[in-house]
C-alpha cells in the first residue's frame, strides 16, 4: 500500500497521512511509501515530483494500492486522474479513497 497526499485542505498533510495509516492498520495493509506534494498545485501532475516517484514506484511493482483521503488530494483535474488511474490500472495498482469508499480498480 502506498499513500499519497497533496497540501490544501482543512487537514494537515500530517493529518491526512495518519488517516490513512489508521485505515491500512485496520486493513491489515503494509504501508510501502509516503509521497506529497506539499505547496504544489494540484492543478496539474507534470511537475509534481511526489506524483512522479509515485508513478515510477508503481510501473517498479512497489506496491498495489494507493490510498488517499480523497480522490482531489491526488489531483483537482479529472482528466489528470483518469491519466493515473489508466496508469496506475496498467502497472497492477488500485486507488483507494477514504472520503466516499471508492475502490478504483
């Protein structure tokens, strides 16, 4: 399981990383990485450096799901998340979001 989170919302990055770490303890999941863009826009994923290593880790097969608080703390632009998600489907990997239980598969 890897988690990622991006800077911008009521909750601390810190906030949003133990969420998520709560969540894959009780799920009984193997936190591999942390990856964050922290003061970068989530407008766009090209020059987003945690979001790259993210996909560079996954095409590696470093792990199988990616859990975030939510779908927008990965990316505001949908055509971005479709982009990951094609991605991410293709290397093996399955987001998983904690604000309304969607399981990207």
């Amino acid at each position: 399981m890897s988690g990622y989170k991006k800077g911008g919302t009521s909750a601390s990055i810190e906030d949003q990383f133990r969420i998520c770490r709560e969540h894959a303890k009780r799920e009984k999941w193997k936190v591999a990485s942390a990856y964050k863009d922290a003061g970068i826009s989530g407008s766009s994923m090209i020059l987003r450096p945690g979001i790259q290593t993210l996909l560079q880790d996954a095409q590696r097969s470093e792990f199988t799901i990616v859990l975030a608080e939510a779908l927008d703390r990965i990316s505001r632009d949908q055509a971005d998340v479709a982009t990951l998600f094609k991605h991410l489907k293709f290397a093996g990997v399955t987001i998983v979001t904690l604000a309304v239980s969607i399981f990207l598969l």
